[in-house]
C-alpha cells in the first residue's frame, strides 16, 4: 500500500481519537461540576460523602486519561494543529498552577520575561505539557528542595526558553539516553518518559532542545524555538 494511503488512514484515525476525547470531555466536566457541588452538601452522611469522594477521584481519572490519550495521539501520528499564541501566558498559568498546588516553601520560583511580547506558532497545550513537564520533573528530582529559574527572550529569528534549577541535576546516564537519536525514543519506556515526550513536543515544533548541567550541578533545558512569522 501506498505511503500517502498510511498517512490519510492514520490522519483519519487521530481525528477520531480527538473527536471521541472531545466528546467524553464534555459530560465528565458536568460529572465534575456536580460533585464540587455536591461535597458543599452538609446533610450528607458519611458514606455519601465516601461515595462522592470515588466518584470524584474515579471522574479525575479518567479526565487525566483522556488527557493522556489526546497527548501520546498528538505525539504517535505527528499531528498537531498550529496556531500562533502568546508565550508569556502559558508560562505564568503553569507556574501559578505549580505555586498554588499547596507546594512547600523549600521550592523557589523566578520567572524572566521581556517587555515585549513573544508569539510561537505551534500547538499551545502541547507547549503547556512541556513546560509542566520540565517544572515537575525539577520538582519530583529534588525532594529537599530547590530554587528554579523559568526565562524567554528573542534572539534573532528564534525564542529561546530555558528551565534550570539549582538541585542535583541530570545522571549521565540520563544525559545520554536524552541526547540520543530522536527515532529512538520509546515513549513507552519508563525511564525518564516526561523528559522524553518533552523532546518529542519539540521536535515536532521543529525546534532544538539541549538537556545539561550547570556550573553548580543543577538541571538545565535550552529550548529554541522559530518566531512565529507575526510575532514580535
């Protein structure tokens, strides 16, 4: 069979996983929505309230599957949908998010953005999974805590994003397996899957990753993107 006949059938494929996504999406938020609802209820008896408690952790479950599936379809067919967005607030959501997630005090935060704003074209959540992924991952490598550097600039033709943080940084090992050719990914691979789908992302932006140390021992990911050809 054709080259072009797998791509349209895989194309068809990730189109339906998409749809299907969407559509369970919709009712889940209804499932949740009720039950933020529900557990403001003070007549409820305690195992009602155990109840609910399952519906609610069963329903994030599967809002997080769906997620998951949305991602490694993106991900597996090469499929992603640009458009040009702002990068500056997806960086502050994400850090917000982190920030408020009751976080202790032993993680510091610092954010660099320039005056002007700057635009990528590309897919925003897969941007948005990438950053989360790369916060978390400073976070889950550095359990006695760390302080973490988050800045964007314009440098010619191309943004530049770079995450570092001042905690035990990269395993050779890692470094290795990260460097390696990007066909050799297995993003089913246990070791180091959030680091790897990172790359992926930004391969499939085009765009150039660099996995380190820095001069102190911490973790450090250099990220280039092309300007979106409106953007500033």
């Amino acid at each position: 069979m054709s080259k072009r006949w797998h791509q349209e059938r895989n194309f068809a494929r990730a189109e339906w996983i998409a749809g299907v996504a969407h559509d369970i999406r919709t009712p889940l938020s209804m499932v949740l929505g009720y039950s933020a609802t529900l557990e403001k209820d003070p007549t409820l008896t305690k195992l009602q309230q155990q109840q609910l408690s399952i519906v609610k952790s069963q329903s994030e479950l599967i809002k997080k599957s769906i997620a998951d599936i949305n991602l490694i379809n993106k991900l597996d067919f090469n499929y992603i949908e640009k458009k040009r967005f702002p990068v500056a607030p997806i960086l502050r959501e994400v850090l917000a998010d982190v920030i408020n997630c009751d976080l202790e005090e032993k993680y510091e935060f610092e954010l660099q953005l320039p005056d002007k704003p700057i635009f990528l074209m590309g897919d925003a959540d897969l941007f948005k999974r990438l950053i989360q992924n790369l916060i978390r991952n400073s976070l889950k490598h550095n359990p006695n805590g760390c302080a973490i550097n988050i800045s964007a600039c314009n440098k010619k033709k191309e943004v530049h994003i770079i995450i570092e943080d001042t905690g035990y940084g990269f395993s050779q090992d890692k470094l290795k397996l990260l460097k390696s050719d990007t066909s050799n990914l297995n993003l089913q691979a246990n070791h180091g899957l959030g680091l790897k789908i990172v790359r992926k992302i930004v391969v499939l932006h085009n765009s150039k990753i660099n996995f380190s140390n820095t001069s102190i021992g911490g973790a450090c990911v250099k990220m280039s993107f092309n300007c979106s050809k409106n953007g500033s």
